[in-house]
C-alpha cells in the first residue's frame, strides 16, 4: 500500500465533513503499487472484510465500490457476483464511478495506528504536519498491521523502512504477534 486516506465521496454536497456528511458515504481512498498487489487483490480484501449482504441502514454507512475506468468496474461487478455465488446471497453493495474525494476530518485519519499511543508519539515526532502524517506511506502501513493485514514475516521484512525507533519498533512487533497469536 502506497497511501490510505479516509475521507467522503459518492454526494453531491460540497466539503462535507462527519457532522454535515450530506449525501456522501464515508469511504477509504487507496493508492497502491500495482506491481506490489492487484486491483483483483484489493477487491478480495474488501468482500472479506466486512458483510456486504445487509441493506445499508443509512447512506453514510453504505457498501460501496468507487470505479475510475471499465477495467476496475468490470472486476468489481465480477468479483460482487462471486461473492454472491459463493454465500448464496444477495449483494447490496453499490459499483458506482468515483466522484471526488473528500478528505475526512484528522482525528479520522489511521484509526488503528491512533490507538496506540507510543506509535503515534513516534510518527507525531516523524510527521509534525496533519496531512505529512495522512499521506504517509509509513503510518498507512502500520496502521494496515494494527488492523490485521499483512503478515508477521512481511512486517519483519519492511520493519526498518517504517521510521520507528527500536523500542517502536520492538512494541509494534509484539503488538501484532499478539494480533495474529
């Protein structure tokens, strides 16, 4: 993962925030490296990871797929209905085109990695203005490990590329052995 921001999209309000969301749905931007993982990949991390075969309860909470070309909306309707083949169910998440993207407030920004308090020390020390800190590669990655994805071998592998300092880096660690133990 090459950056995840949280943030509004899918309304035409302009500049909503939590409080005055409008017709929007709260949503995840992902930047990605396709070399590194697929947009095949990321639609199989999406249907496992939440239950998509209730109807939305509100249009903030909603199950939703942005597109931005026929590529991404053919894969997205094809992997909806292999879901739905494959739990006998119906499928109530919308595949609509992107419309813009609107950041979300900071305190909504790496909501796992801002649970850990001598982490976010560290990148608070690392990225002192709010949108170094969203936009980082580092904390995105963390923060995907805290919520667990990735695995154990793959956070040891990249664990010196992550900025933190050793004490950092030995609490992340054990934080996700535990997560995955």
């Amino acid at each position: 993962m090459v950056r995840t921001r949280v943030g509004y999209a899918g309304g035409e309000t302009k500049n909503p925030t939590y409080h005055q969301l409008g017709d929007h749905t709260e949503t995840i931007q992902i930047d990605y490296d396709p070399a590194q993982i697929s947009y095949q990949e990321l639609l199989d991390v999406f249907w496992d990871s939440h239950n998509p075969t209730g109807p939305a309860l509100s249009r903030q909470y909603m199950s939703i797929v942005f597109f931005h070309n026929d590529e991404q909306k053919r894969l997205a309707i094809e992997t909806r209905d292999r879901e739905a083949a494959r739990i006998n169910r119906q499928i109530y998440t919308e595949i609509v085109p992107a419309t813009e993207f609107y950041l979300a407030e900071a305190y909504h920004q790496k909501h796992q990695l801002r649970q850990a308090p001598d982490l976010m020390r560290e990148f608070d020390t690392m990225y002192p203005a709010t949108d170094d800190f969203t936009n980082s590669t580092a904390a995105a990655r963390v923060n995907g490990y805290l919520g667990g994805y990735g695995t154990f071998a793959d956070l040891e592998t990249e664990m010196c590329d992550l900025g933190l300092s050793p004490a950092g880096s030995e609490k992340l660690l054990n934080m996700v052995y535990v997560l995955k133990h």
